[in-house]
C-alpha cells in the first residue's frame, strides 16, 4: 500500500485524511474549533483535559474517523499536534483498515505490554504516516491516570524529509487503551510545545 501523502500528519499524530469537518464557533463547519482553557473532554468523552492555553481541535488525520481518537493543533497539523487515545478496546485498530490491504497496523490486544504497544505505534507510522525511518529514543515507565504507565519517546523521518519528534504517555485500564501523544517538527515545534502537552497529561482525569 502505498503512504499516505505527509500533508496531513498531525504528525500522528499518526496522519490520514479524514472524512469528517468539525464545527466551529461561527457557525457552520470548519475543519478547526477553539478549545479554550477550561476542562474539557476529549475523545468519545471517557477522558478529560485542560490545555493551559487555547488549543484547536481538528479533524482526524492519522487517526482515520476512529471515535475513541481526537486531534489538536497549534500551528497545524504539518507542524505539531496531540492525540488522544480515549479507551480503545480489546480487538480494535487506531485507524479503519481493510482486511485485504497486504500491510497492516497491528489491532490492539488488552493484554500488550508497553513494548508491544510502541512497536504498533512505529507499525502505525511507517505502514499508514509515510515515515522513512523511525528511531525509539527510549521506553520508560510513567506514571499515568493514576496507574503504571509507560513514556514513549521517538523521532522519525517522513517522506517529506522533515524530521519530527513524538511523545507518548499511555496505559491500559480495564483492558483500554489510553493514550496522549505529542508529534511535532523537531526543529523548535516539539520543544515549544512539550510543555503545555506535559501540563495537559499531567490534567488528564478518567470520567466517572
């Protein structure tokens, strides 16, 4: 299967091009919507978060039209976004895929460790983002949603020669999985924009 053109990767935020628009603030439909500084649920609404400035929300990228996923931007998705994995069950994919297509992304298992959850994200760039080279900088345990998570740091080089960073702090509950990841340019976008994602994960609450 041949990638998809780097022109919309959230930089998964793990890319693709969606089907849907979202509306926004005037009216209509946009594929933008303000996210202001204010809790706010993201997602299919299991997870909530607060940005510590005005984010925008736009359509799905990598993520292909997969409910438990939402993207944000500041600058564009071509420069730097976070994803949201909101309780993606046992058997489901981060992205819709036919079973025929000869390379596939590997369906998450509730059982996964966090090795084998970082091997689907590398299998998410390179079979569906365009990604060229993929390098794991490292895989730690992190503490997230008040359970053993793990921290996921990578870089990788897509087919429109740019060089981006990511990070991924995830875990599984209840056999889901939850997942914030931050995709940006590596030249100044990651670094400009860890923090708000740092402070955004460290907000994150599970919906009761």
């Amino acid at each position: 299967m041949k990638p998809e053109p780097r022109g919309a990767l959230i930089a998964a935020t793990l890319a693709l091009a969606a089907c849907s628009s979202v509306g926004d603030d005037y009216g209509g439909f946009s594929d933008y919507s303000a996210i202001r500084v204010q809790r706010v649920n993201v997602g299919d609404d299991r997870l909530s978060v607060v940005a510590p400035r005005p984010w925008n929300r736009h359509r799905p990228v990598l993520f292909e039209d997969v409910r438990a996923v939402e993207d944000w931007t500041l600058n564009g998705p071509l420069l730097d976004g976070i994803s949201f994995v909101t309780g993606l069950r046992d058997g489901k994919s981060l992205i819709r895929q036919r079973r025929t297509t000869s390379q596939q992304v590997p369906i998450f298992r509730s059982n996964m460790t966090p090795p084998e959850i970082a091997a689907m994200i590398e299998s998410l760039y390179r079979v569906r983002g365009g990604a060229v080279d993929f390098r794991t900088v490292s895989l730690q345990p992190r503490s997230f949603l008040g359970t053993n998570g793990f921290q996921l740091d990578y870089e990788h080089l897509d087919d429109d020669e740019l060089w981006r960073r990511g990070r991924a702090v995830g875990t599984v509950i209840n056999g889901q999985l939850y997942l914030v990841l931050l995709d940006a340019a590596k030249s100044h976008y990651f670094d400009a924009a860890l923090p708000d994602y740092e402070a955004i994960v460290a907000s994150a609450q599970l919906r009761r």
